[in-house]
C-alpha cells in the first residue's frame, strides 16, 4: 500500500467511528437517554406492599413507561409511572414520592382538571423541571410549583402541565 492509501483507509475508519458514534447517542436519545424502560424495584415493591396491585396494574403502554424528577420539592428524586385502574380501564400516573413513600394517583380514576379521570388521550409525557415550570404557568402560580413537574400531551393537539403546590397535584393548561 502506497501512502495516499494509507490516508484514504484512515480518513474511512474515522469516518466510520464518528458515525457509529453519533449513531450510538442519537439511538440514546431517542430511547429517553438514561431513562430505563424497566420500572425500578423500590416502585414495584412498594405498589405490592401497599396493596395498590388490587385495583392498578403498572402500565408500559407508552414509552417511556415511567419518569423522574423532584415532584414534590423535596430534593429527593421521585418517580411517575403509566397506571391502569383495574376495574373501568382507566389510564393514569402514579405519582411515588420518595421521602414519604406517599402514592398520589392523577387519571386512573380520580379527575384531574381537564385531563378528567382518564388519561388514554395522553400520547406524549415529560418532565419539566422547576424553574420552566414557573416561568409557564405565570406569575401568579409560580411560587405554588413546589417541584419539577409532568407535561402531558396529546400530540398536535392539548398540553397541560401537572405540578404539586405542597398538598396537591395542580392541573394548568397549556394549549388546545
């Protein structure tokens, strides 16, 4: 092999890497970075010990299938999951903060704003940390948003975001 296809063969193999690469983190990214798809253990436990596995089911209907984030402001990472009440079939989250082992259920059931008692619309969710969701729900509001907050959507279509105030889940619309 002569030196110019020495510089060929490297230029590919460069090429090559960079690919993989991007490649590689695009792949990530679109699986929800490092968002697991499997529920971790401390929810499944704690939703058989308390018995909520009598009337919801853990849903993975959607991906991801369940989110993280400081929901209630505490600092400590809490985790949303995709619900299924049992007996009507209605969607939902359950909301697990972590300081408290305390379970609120939004949909599935119980009405939330808008959203009602069924969240099988919902398409699209994600987390929306603290200080953007202030800046969206306005003035008035922001100093009730105790934490991070979930934003629900049906695609091109309704938005909302979903953010604790100390004693509950608030429901604030975004678009229709």
């Amino acid at each position: 092999m002569n030196e110019q296809s020495l510089g060929i063969a490297g230029k590919i193999m460069t090429f090559m890497i960079v690919m993989f690469i991007a490649l590689h983190s695009l792949t990530a990214a679109q699986s929800g970075g490092s968002q697991s798809s499997e529920i971790p253990e401390s929810v499944t436990t704690v939703f058989k010990t308390a018995g909520l596995d009598r009337h919801y089911e853990l849903s993975s209907h959607m991906k991801p299938s369940h989110l993280k984030g400081d929901f209630d402001g505490d600092r400590k990472p809490d985790i949303a999951v995709l619900v299924k009440e049992k007996s009507a079939s209605k969607i939902g989250i359950a909301v697990f903060h972590s300081s408290t082992n305390n379970v609120v259920f939004i949909g599935a059931g119980t009405k939330l704003g808008n959203g009602g008692d069924n969240f099988d619309w919902m398409d699209v969710w994600s987390v929306t940390g603290k200080t953007a969701a202030a800046k969206q729900v306005g003035k008035p509001a922001a100093a009730l948003v105790k934490g991070d907050a979930l934003h629900v959507e049906k695609s091109e279509s309704a938005s909302a975001l979903i953010y604790w105030n100390g004693k509950r889940y608030i429901w604030r619309q975004l678009g229709d």
